[in-house]
C-alpha cells in the first residue's frame, strides 16, 4: 500500500469557483503535513504546512483529519495563476522522512 | 537567503558517459535528499542524507547511481554509466530535521541522455 495516495485529477475549475482536494495517507503515525505547488517544468514548492487545528492562508485552508488520516486543501475564489499541481507531503513519525502524493493536476478556466 | 543551490540546470549527454549532479543545500540544513521526476513515475526518492551519512539508498536504481555528500554544504549524484532511461529531471532538497520542518527544493538538474 502506498504512503500517500491523491487523486491525480485533473481537475478543470471556472475562474472563481471553489475546488478541494483530498489526500490519504496510511502510518496512522505520521506527523507532519504540507501542500506543495509544483508549476510545469519547475521545482515543488511549498504552499503550506498543515496543522492538527487546520490553518488558512488567503484563499487556501488546510485541514488534517487524523481520525479518518487524510488531510485536505481547499481553494477558494479560483484565479487562473492556481493552475498547477499540488502535492500532499506526509512524514514519518520523527518528521525525518518524506512521502509524497503523486499531486493532483489543477487548471483554472477564465 | 540563498536556497538550494543545484548545478548544472541542463545536462545533455550520450548513452555511456559519465553526469554528475551537484548540490548546495540551505546553510544550517542537515537534511538533504535527492529526487528523481519523470512523467511516468512522478517524484522518487532515490537518497537521503541525514548529518551527511547516507540514511536510506533503498531507491537508487541500481549500481550505475552513487551519492557522496562529504560535507555539510556540498553532495554528488553520480550516474556512470549514464543510459537513455536515465532521462528525467533530478531535484536535491534540504530540510532541517526535525517535526515540522518542511523540504525545501533546488531549481532542479534536467538530465538527458541520448
């Protein structure tokens, strides 16, 4: 079984709307959670890191669910420069390993 | 602040020669880790790096990849000799161990052997 699975979409939204994505991860002891941006032909980049409490940044909000181990991403008010692909990150319980999802294809329509 | 710093960006090669890719991690980093991207199979992990000894080698392909890092701020990814499915774009990143603290990624090595 992988580490983390994603949807890889993709996911084709109108500008403005509203788009979440979902990821699962299996070490029911994993502890540490981040969303990554990945543009064509560049390298992965952080968007956010992913709290127990769920956090937001802007249009972005982040939340864990470690009852059911999945984490989410949700974008609100959809702007073409989203289009990309993002990648759930899920470490290892000391936080010293990395797993990544293989990342969910977004494109913003105008 | 500098980030991860990778050379070359571009590498072009013939089946055969020998590529080494290079990388600078963040300064006070003691973490790093080299990716392999390729559309087929996403982003692999084929080395880490913990205190400059290498912790897990469990997804370099095969004996043509060796990783050296001798020092806190330098590490090689050696492939020799290089073949055609060596193609792909190889990404170095570094992290400060530890819980919470994320990876952080180099511009990238794109790599193609012909």
């Amino acid at each position: 079984r992988k580490e983390v699975e994603q949807d890889p979409g993709p996911f084709n939204v109108p500008e403005g709307a509203t788009v979440a994505f979902n990821c699962t991860y299996s070490n029911s002891a994993s502890q540490s959670f981040f969303w990554y941006r990945q543009d064509c032909r560049k390298e992965p980049k952080l968007l956010m890191s992913v709290y127990s409490s769920g956090n937001e940044d802007g249009r972005f909000t982040a939340q864990l669910n470690r009852a059911s181990q999945y984490i989410s991403l949700l974008i609100r008010d959809s702007k073409l420069s989203d289009s990309a692909t993002y990648l759930c990150v899920v470490t290892t319980s000391t936080g010293n390993q990395f797993y990544f999802g293989t990342g969910t294809s977004l494109t913003v329509i105008p | 602040d500098a980030g991860v710093i990778q050379s070359p960006r571009h590498e072009v090669t013939e089946m055969g020669q020998e590529v080494t890719l290079r990388c600078k991690p963040i300064s006070g980093h003691n973490s790093l880790f080299w990716y392999r991207q390729t559309m087929m199979r996403g982003l692999e992990l084929l080395i880490y790096f913990n205190n400059n000894v290498p912790i897990d080698d469990s997804g370099m392909p095969e004996d043509r990849f060796s990783a050296k890092m001798p020092n806190a701020s330098f590490s090689t990814l050696k492939i020799q000799p290089s073949e055609p499915r060596d193609s792909a774009v190889y990404f170095c990143a570094s992290s400060l161990s530890g819980l919470g603290s994320p990876l952080h990624f180099g511009n990238g090595t794109r790599l193609t052997v012909t």
